[in-house]
C-alpha cells in the first residue's frame, strides 16, 4: 500500500491535531501500544438499515391494523 500523503503534525496544547484536505468529517481512532495509530472514515449514518426498534413498531402497528384498532380517517382534501 502507498502513502497518497505524508506529512508531519505535532499535537496541541489540548492534545489535537489537524488533518489537512481531510475527505471526510469523522473518523474512527485505534491507538495502539507502539504508538501507532490508525484512522478510519465513518458515516455517522447506516444507509438501507432499519433499527430494531422500528421493525417492532412497524409489527405492532400492522398487528393493530388487523385487528381494527386504527385511528379515525384523515382528511387531506385541504392539501
């Protein structure tokens, strides 16, 4: 694997360092003992995932759906 940029940063007064033309917002920190320390971009969100907790909200809401208990109608005539 190549290097696409090397350079030299020195850490702070509040222990950061600045990454220059960084392609992305977040990254995932690991530092390890030797003092390496690896960095991995991170989308804060995960695309076509549903959580947990809205596949149960959706089951529960279909389960209520079949057994008739739904709110009254909504009328969107005004839009």
């Amino acid at each position: 694997m190549t290097a696409v940029k090397d350079y030299t940063v020195h850490i702070d007064s509040k222990k950061r360092i600045t990454l220059r033309g960084a392609l992305y917002q977040y990254y995932n920190v690991r530092e390890y003992d030797n003092g390496c320390i690896i960095l991995e971009p991170r989308e804060l969100t995960v695309p076509d995932g549903i959580s947990a907790r809205t596949l149960e909200d959706m089951d529960r809401a279909i389960s209520n759906f079949k057994k008739g208990e739904v709110s009254p109608v909504v009328d969107l005539s005004d839009f």
